[in-house]
C-alpha cells in the first residue's frame, strides 16, 4: 500500500488521468482552487475527514485509504 508521504503524487496523476483541471477537482471536492493546489503540492493535508473521504470516492480509491486519513486521528 502506498505510504502518506505519495499522497499528493497521487492526487494530482490521478486527477490528470481522469482529465479534470484542477479548478474542477477542488469543485468536486469542496475545496477552493488554492487550497486544492496546495494539498496536490503536498503543502498542506486535507482539512477534515469530510475532504478525505471525498477525495478517496472522487479519485476512487481503496476504502482502506478512508482509515488512514492523514489529517485527523
């Protein structure tokens, strides 16, 4: 299983293979352009669990993922 340190290379191949820009990625997530640029920048974590577990239904991700969300405990 890939480690939390991919995270944000996996964000953004996997937004990029799904052909969404990042200004519709951070709409589907709920997030501003800014903050969405951030977290694939690895700049930042996702804000809550709510963000986590959009971004793993949105990029489709295991269900695994949604245990380790890397921004809360």
């Amino acid at each position: 299983m890939p480690s939390l340190a991919a995270f944000p290379a996996m964000l953004e191949f996997d937004r990029q293979d799904l052909g969404l820009r990042e200004c519709r990625a951070a709409w589907l997530l709920g997030l501003t352009v800014r903050q969405y640029r951030q977290l694939e920048a690895g700049e930042q974590a996702p804000l809550n669990a709510d963000v986590w577990e959009r971004i793993v239904e949105v990029f489709g991700w295991p269900r695994a993922f949604s245990g380790s969300t890397p921004c809360c405990p």
